[in-house]
C-alpha cells in the first residue's frame, strides 16, 4: 500500500483503525473496474476478529473519492435511494497508482482501457450508471437529463467469439431497455459496424471516442 496515500487518508480524517482502513484500500484498489460490496468486506473483517461497523466503511469509501484516489459508478435503478445504497463498481483516477500497488492490474488490458474510457466519460461531465440483470452487463449508460442517450460496452478486443457474444448481449439488452437504437463498443483497435435486432452496434477504437461526444 502506497504510504502517502495511507497516511494522508489516517492523518486527515483522524482514523484509529489502521488496520480496518489498510486491508478496505487494499480491497478497493483491487476490486478496479468491478463491483465493491461494503457488506462484504464488513464480513471478511468481521470474520478476521476485526471489529469495525460498516458506517465506518462507507466513510472509508467516502475519504477515498475525496482524496481523489478514485470513483464509484451507481448501478442504474428507478429509484433514487437504490441508486445511491445500491450496488456500486469503482474506478481508479490514476491507472499508474493502480500498476504500482496491484502488480496483476497492468496485466490486464481490458480493466485498463475500461477504466480509461469511465475516466474519459467523466471527464465530459456525461451522467453515468452501469447496467446489470440477471443475464448481463452493459459497462455504461449515459443519460441527459434523466433521458438514456448512450450504451457502451468496453472490451479491449473483438477476436474471441465468446467474449464477442458476450458484450453484444449486454449491449442488445441495454439499448432494448433504454430505447436507445444504437450502441457502442469500445475496444483497443477493433472497427466495425453490424445490425442486430434493429439495432445499430458501432465498434469502434478507443483513439476515436471524442467522436461519441
């Protein structure tokens, strides 16, 4: 665990539990590009005789976001509490701090470019939520004003035919939901343009997403 980031985090807030706060960093930097359940990493503390209350977690997550050592991105729901309590995916605001504390994470071109392209979303000011149901996934859902413009899906390349299967799923099913008619993959390098079910996917190269906006 980076030391700076450690101490700036114990010092600012006046944190007592160390020990809580350095095994929840090192879970949330882990958990880059995924789901990050609160809920869970009170039970793995709880289960390691580490006695914290989840209030404390959720500040923990808080701190984090305000020392810009990343964000989170709210699962979509009607409902506004849902949105805010709900399930949560975290994203890191420098990619560099995640390769020098998680080794295994710049092995991993499709968290970084995933990452890369929620950064990039962000930083246009673009409204964002992920999509998740039982069958699947879709990365991002961009809205204006409460209304869904915008589905992407970001995979880093195109070759493999079950991970191709995969984001056109997430990706039909999202713009099927949104009453969008068209949708986005992002991948490294991968151009292409297919229509399925009446509904236009784009594939396009990361190099190229300033023209989504």
């Amino acid at each position: 665990m980076n030391v700076l980031i450690y101490k700036d985090i114990v010092e600012h807030y006046s944190i007592k539990n160390t020990v809580a706060l350095k095994y929840f960093l090192k879970r949330l930097i882990s958990s880059t590009t995924k789901q990050i359940s609160v809920n869970k990493i009170y039970n793995e503390l709880k289960s390691a005789g580490i006695k914290i209350g989840k209030n404390s977690l959720y500040d923990f997550l808080d701190y984090c976001q305000n020392i810009y050592l990343c964000l989170v991105l709210n699962k979509y729901d009607h409902s506004l509490i849902n949105k805010e309590l709900g399930e949560k995916k975290v994203y890191s605001i420098d990619i560099g701090l995640n390769n020098a504390i998680e080794y295994k994470f710049s092995d991993d071109l499709g968290k970084s470019l995933e990452n890369a392209v929620f950064l990039e979303l962000k930083r246009q000011s673009i409204q964002v939520f992920y999509h998740k149901t039982d069958r699947c996934e879709c990365d991002f859902i961009c809205f204006d004003r409460d209304k869904a413009i915008m589905a992407i899906q970001v995979t880093y390349d195109m070759t493999n035919e079950k991970t191709r299967q995969r984001e056109i799923k997430g990706l039909l099913d999202a713009c099927q939901k949104f009453s969008l008619d068209s949708g986005y993959i992002i991948s490294y390098e991968d151009e292409d343009k297919l229509s399925i079910n009446g509904v236009k996917i784009i594939i396009m190269p990361f190099y190229k997403i300033n023209q989504l906006f």
